[in-house]
C-alpha cells in the first residue's frame, strides 16, 4: 500500500472514531443536561398561568352554554366587555369561588395591570354583575346600566352568553354553566 492510501485510511478512521466519540458524547450530555437556573424563574413563571388555564379549559368541556357572539352595537366596547368576561373563569378557578365585583379581578396575575393593557381602564370603565347560581353582566363605556335594572335583567335571561341592550346600554350576559 501506497503511503498515501495509508494516511488517507488512518484520516477516515480517526474522522469515523471522532464521529462515534462525539455521538456518545452528546447522548451522555443531553441524558444528564440540568436546565440552568437563569432559565427556572422563567419556566416558573410561565408555568402557573398555563396550569390556571389548564384547568378553566378542562372545566369548560365539563360545564359549559350557549354563547352567540353576534355584535349589536360597538366592536370596541365589545371586545373590552369579552375579554372581562373571561376572568370570572379565571378567577373562580384559582381562589374557588366568583368575583362579586370588578375590582377582584384584579387580584389575578392576568388582570394586575388592566390600565395598561391596550390603554384601556377596565377597573374604571367596566362594571361586573355578580348575579345567582354563578352569572354575570359586564358593561363597560360611559353610560352602564344601574345594578337594579341589571339583577332584575339577569333573573329573566336566557341561558345564553351574547351581547344585549339595556335601556341605551349594552351589556354582555354570561349565565351559570350547566354542569
């Protein structure tokens, strides 16, 4: 054998014995790989919200309603009035029982700052309606509903989520989820 047939043999052993090295190598470092603690508080952090939604998602394929989001009026108002009415959720499912006002919503991680989401106010602009056996209103704008024209409108509602007027005032209804 030529010396060059027998320097390019010893290369392709050493390139494949380098290859096979590198290959238990890196199944031995991923096998025993530890996630570094700049990365914990954030996977920490990300995990309770997940784990809260987790168990609302859960929750609704057990209890669950009708829900007829035809808009009646102002899309904008709407969405602020929808994105409220997913808190009550929320909320029950982390401290066990329903908001009874706006304002204890934001208690919730999701809700702590609502004065800067999208600049909207909701804990100035929004009304929640705690209502029997686990519904509610939302209202949001300048002109809401009184809470008397609203408990009397919530205990003669359709078991249906949507959007209604009340007086001049538009409300989102959501009613007790039938489990």
């Amino acid at each position: 054998m030529c010396k060059a047939t027998k320097v390019a043999w010893i290369g392709a052993l050493l390139f494949t014995l380098l290859l096979i090295g590198s290959y238990f190598y890196l199944s031995w470092s991923l096998r025993h790989m530890k996630i570094g603690e700049p990365f914990a508080a954030l996977f920490q952090r990300l995990l309770g919200p997940a784990e809260v939604v987790g168990a609302v998602a859960g929750a609704h394929e057990k209890c669950s309603f009708a829900i007829d989001s035809s808009s009646i009026g102002n899309r904008e108002t709407e969405a602020e009035m929808s994105f409220v009415a997913t808190m009550p959720g929320l909320y029950r499912t982390r401290f066990g029982s329903a908001p009874s006002a706006i304002s204890d919503l934001s208690k919730l991680p999701e809700f702590e700052r609502p004065d800067s989401l999208n600049g909207h106010a909701f804990l100035r602009d929004c009304s929640l309606y705690a209502g029997p056996a686990g519904a509610f209103a939302v209202s949001c704008g300048r002109s809401r509903p009184s809470a008397p024209d609203i408990a009397a409108f919530v205990r003669s509602a359709p078991p249906v989520q949507k959007f209604n007027m009340l007086g001049s005032s538009e409300i989102l209804y959501v009613p007790p989820p039938k489990c």
